[in-house]
C-alpha cells in the first residue's frame, strides 16, 4: 500500500460524521431548547408585549 493511499484511507476514518449517540443528543439538545423557547413565548408578559408589537403594526396609518 502506499504512502498516499494509507494516509487517504486514514483522513476518511477521522472524519466519518456523526454517530448514532451524537445524534441523539442533538436532538434531546433540540427538544429541551424547543422546550425553552416555547415557555418563554407563551409566558404572560412576552405574550403581552407581542400582542402589543402585532396590535401597533396593524394598527398602523399608511
């Protein structure tokens, strides 16, 4: 084997992707920022002050 075939066959084993387990924490990673996110705009005074933002824009004189 040569010298450029080993270390081609080399680089393609160091970066093969991600595995299965990588994968599953990215999106149990996902899912809780979803989670958060979701929380956070449904809560009491972000919903407030977009209703008011929408209710401005559309309410606005052109």
């Amino acid at each position: 084997m040569s010298a450029r075939t080993w270390l081609g066959r080399r680089r393609a084993r160091h970066d093969a992707g991600m595995t299965t387990s990588e994968y599953a924490m990215g999106t149990i990673a996902a899912c809780a920022f979803a989670a958060v996110l979701y929380k956070v705009v449904t809560s009491g005074t972000v919903s407030t002050a977009l209703e008011s933002v929408i209710g401005k824009a559309l309410s606005a004189q052109f």
